[in-house]
C-alpha cells in the first residue's frame, strides 16, 4: 500500500472514530490519548483546544487545525515523547501557512 494511500485511510479512520460511537479506543489506547493530549496542553505556544488526539495501537492520530508548521511540528515531537507511542501521524491543517 502507497504512503499516500496509507495516509488517506489513516484520516478515514480518524475522521469516523472522532465523529462516531463506532469506533471505541481500548483503555491503554485512551490512556496514551490523555497522556499525548496533556503534552500538547503543557505546550502555551499551541492552541491545543483544536488538537483531537486518536490513538489506534500505538499509533496517534494528531488533526485540527494549527497557525504554522512549526506548531505542526512541536505537536509530532510532544507526541513522540509520550512513552507508549510507537508513530505519530500528523493530520493537521495549518491555518496561516507560515
């Protein structure tokens, strides 16, 4: 399967659990979402309230919307630095484009 194609299916995924019961995380799967959710929130410089963190086995989910690609960044790093993250998948937008 191509990246591209892996990403989009990603997003798919991201996309249903965020906006339905379909999907329900594992407890160790919400665990690492509160925990990488509560490194963005350490962060001032990021507007974390537009982060929606999904974690599916050790991969997280980072979507919403960000002013810059730097923030896009320190988001992926914050994330990574949670312990039981295997992969961080970056979904953001950014907003301002600088």
């Amino acid at each position: 399967m191509s990246k591209s194609i892996r990403t989009a299916f990603a997003a798919a995924i991201v996309a249903v659990a965020a906006g339905s019961a379909a999907y329900a995380q594992s407890p160790s799967e919400e665990q690492t979402s509160r925990a990488v959710q509560a490194q963005l929130n350490s962060d001032a410089a990021l507007r974390s309230d537009t982060l929606h963190v999904e974690t599916v086995g050790n991969t997280v989910y980072i979507s919403g919307q960000v002013d810059t690609a730097l923030e896009s960044g320190d988001a992926v790093q914050l994330a990574s630095a949670v312990p039981s993250v295997g992969k961080v998948v970056d979904l953001t937008s950014v907003t301002n484009g600088n």
